[in-house]
C-alpha cells in the first residue's frame, strides 16, 4: 500500500491517454496545482487528475486514488473498523503509547494476526544497499518477521538506553544509500489510523542520535493515494522542520537567525501539534526539548477528502550511515478546535457553528450565528456533496440523513472565501 513514487508536480510521464478537449467539470473537483510552465494539474471526486495545458486542453494523468477506498472502513455502533474481510474487522484506534520496554526483537512488537491489536507496529521498512528495491526488502522483512533469517545492513533491534542502561528503547540503524538509491530507510510504521479533516493530533518522541543524521524523523501518510502524501519532520542542515509531501511540497521552518540544531550524542524530545486542514488555515507547532520552534498556520492535508493512516518512525530516510535510538512514542487524536476562537482573524465571518445533535445520530441539527449570508455544503468522505444552500443570521439546520450510509461526513459553512468546517459520524 506504499508507493514511493514522485510528487504531481515532478513526476511528468509522458504516456498518457487524451479525453479530446473538455476536462471533466461536471465532477467535483478537489484541487488545482500549476506547474512552472502555465499547465494545471486538475484532481477530481473520482480520483482522477487531468492536466489542462494553456490552451485549455485537457489530458488524463493519472488514477491518483480509488474513489471506493472509504467502503474499506465501516462503523459498527460508535467503533470504527478496519474491513480486512466480509468475516473480519480490525478496530481501528486513534492513539499509540510505545516506550519499547518489552520484547527482544523487532517480531515481538510486530502485530501479525487479529489477536495482536494491542500492539502498536504492522511493518517495518528496511531499504538498504543489500535490499534495494521494494520486492527485495518486502522479501526480506518477510522472511525476518517469520524467523526464517536475519538483517543483512539494515537493521531495527531493541536495546539498552545509551545513556541508563536499565531503560530498554529502540535502535535503528541505516546505511548509507548507494549511488543508484534515493535513500535508505530503517523504521516502523503503523498503518491503521484513520484521521479526518478537523482533527488535532499530536505526536511525541525522544530521540538519540548516535552517529550520521537522519532525513526525516516521522512521517504522517495517507495510504490509499499514489506517493502516500502527508505531513513528515525533517532534518535539513541539522535543523528541523516540517514539509507537507504533496504537490509542491510547502515547508514550515525555525524563524531565520532562531533556529536551534538537533544535538548529537543526547537525548532530545519532539512534539508536533497540529490540526488537519486543507485550506491553509491549519495551526502548526513543533516543540523541541519543551521550546517552541516553529508557530504557524498552513495546509496539513493534499484534499478534504484525505484521510491520514500511517505513522511511520524511526530512520525514514536518509542520505548518510545513521544510528538513531527511540523512546517514549505518542500519538493521540485531540479534541477538534473551535474555529471562532483558533484562528479568529480566519473566522471571524463564523460567530457560532455548532453540531447539536447527539453522536451518531442521522438526525442533524446544527446550530448556527452568522451575521453575513454564508454558502453550506454537505459533503462525504469521498469529497461528494450531496447537500448545499445558504444560511444567514441566527437559526438551526435540520437535516434527515436516514437515506445515507453510516460513515463520516462534513457540513462546510463557506464565505468571502472563509470555511469553516465541521464533522459528525452517522452510526
């Protein structure tokens, strides 16, 4: 379910197939990228993209995601499930605590079966100058997790904190990547996670680097679109910041002339805070050891429609013979943010809007306080809007939703190129 493909903007191939000159605008579309030469890279609700050049031709690109790829999750009462098959259901749980201090090798804290939901990892990544491609280091995680041989470079094992020796944390070690790699990776990933627009996460770690330096630290990716985008720590010039692996990939960073560089031979601790928004109004904080280096607001999702389901740690890329260790892992899903008092010169158009129906219910009644008349939409995972009009002044909404299927859905209040936006779940 990984693709380490490039991004919509540099990944230019030449094979395409032609849909004569119309692009197809009777379908939603999701976003809009423009490439340096005047082309626009145009993704639709199905998950296609179609480039339309200058002259106003359009091409078809790519399948960029399979518009189904929500049917895959399904409610059952107020728990959301991972559908593995018609007769089995993974729960799916927003949260992870992991301080490495049971196992004694990279097997015991990998789930491979139903009956291992309480553990925390589902694969590991090991690319390596002796396991360079994706069928020779699947192969070889393989045969690692059924005990049928050994790492060759590469490696993930628990051991002794290099500092109290009676703490037990995680090392990963990586080569550096021959001439004919991108990079070399040495990590975990967790890939039953189902995060939605609005949501707030925050993550945590300690971290040691021994020798080298790692590219990037953690990865937050949405598995079911091409390139696995999504929000990723990295390390440039010894420095962290953040980069959102999408499209022209924005960067956050340290304010010039503050930046502080990652220490080398100690434990240092990092926490990311950040809600997932694709309007550029997401708030974004990066602490290290309890400082806060990067306050900012951008974009943290590639659509609406994107939902994050892995978190990958450890080494995931780099360029140099790295040995890093791990402690402490965290990640929760905090409560969603108001968006009349997070970021008010944003939504200062939104006084009030409030879900004031009870949790699952398909009975949807939303309180509103609105001076200026607003569009609303409502919309389903997949980005489809089924439901849209406008609402102006003091009022409530009501909408029978007992003809949709149960899942998660979203109610937009847009004005003056403002959104604000809200989520519920229909059990």
């Amino acid at each position: 379910m990984k693709f380490f493909l490039t991004t919509i903007i540099t990944t230019i191939i030449a094979i395409s197939i032609c849909f004569g000159n119309s692009c197809p605008d009777t379908i939603q579309t999701l976003d809009v990228i423009s490439s340096p030469d005047g082309n626009e890279y145009r993704l639709y609700t199905n998950g296609k993209i179609f480039i339309k050049d200058t002259s106003g031709n359009c091409t078809f690109y790519q399948q960029y995601f399979d518009p189904d790829f929500t049917a895959k999750y399904v409610f059952s009462g107020n728990q959301l499930y991972f559908k593995i098959s018609e007769n089995e259901l993974f729960r799916i749980r927003n949260s992870i605590t992991d301080s490495f201090s049971h196992g004694s090798h990279l097997r015991d804290c990998i789930a491979k079966s139903m009956a291992d939901s309480n553990l925390n990892w589902f694969t590991a990544i090991l690319q390596s100058p002796l396991a360079k491609t994706i069928p020779e280091y699947v192969a070889l995680r393989t045969c690692i997790f059924n005990a049928t041989c050994d790492f060759k470079d590469n490696r993930i094992d628990f051991a002794p904190d290099p500092l109290d020796s009676t703490n037990k944390c995680m090392k990963f070690t990586a080569f550096a990547p021959t001439s004919d790699m991108i990079t070399s990776k040495s990590s975990i990933e967790n890939t039953a996670l189902y995060f939605v627009e609005n949501d707030t996460v925050q993550f945590e770690a300690k971290y040691f680097i021994k020798t080298g330096m790692p590219t990037t630290l953690v990865d937050f990716e949405n598995q079911w679109f091409e390139g696995s985008p999504g929000m990723r720590i990295l390390v440039s010039g010894g420095k962290l910041s953040i980069e959102m692996k999408y499209g022209q990939k924005p960067v956050y960073r340290q304010r010039p002339g503050k930046e502080i560089s990652l220490p080398v031979g100690r434990w240092f601790h990092v926490k990311l805070r950040m809600a997932y928004r694709y309007d550029n109004t997401a708030p974004i904080k990066l602490w290290q050891d309890g400082q806060l280096i990067i306050d900012t607001i951008g974009r943290t999702l590639p659509t609406t429609n994107s939902i994050p389901t892995n978190l990958e740690v450890g080494i995931s890329a780099t360029s140099v013979f790295t040995e890093m260790f791990l402690d402490n892992v965290q990640l929760r899903r905090l409560q969603p943010a108001s968006a009349s008092t997070e970021n008010r010169s944003t939504y200062d158009h939104v006084k009030q809007v409030k879900l004031l129906s009870p949790s699952g219910s398909s009975h949807i009644k939303i309180g509103y306080t609105i001076p200026n008349g607003s569009d609303y939409s409502f919309a389903d995972i997949s980005g489809r809007i089924i439901l849209k009009g406008n609402i102006t002044g003091n009022g409530t909404l009501n909408v029978d939703f007992t003809k949709y299927p149960a899942g998660i859905y979203f109610f937009k209040v847009k004005s003056q190129q403002k959104v604000s936006a809200l989520r519920f779940a229909i059990y």
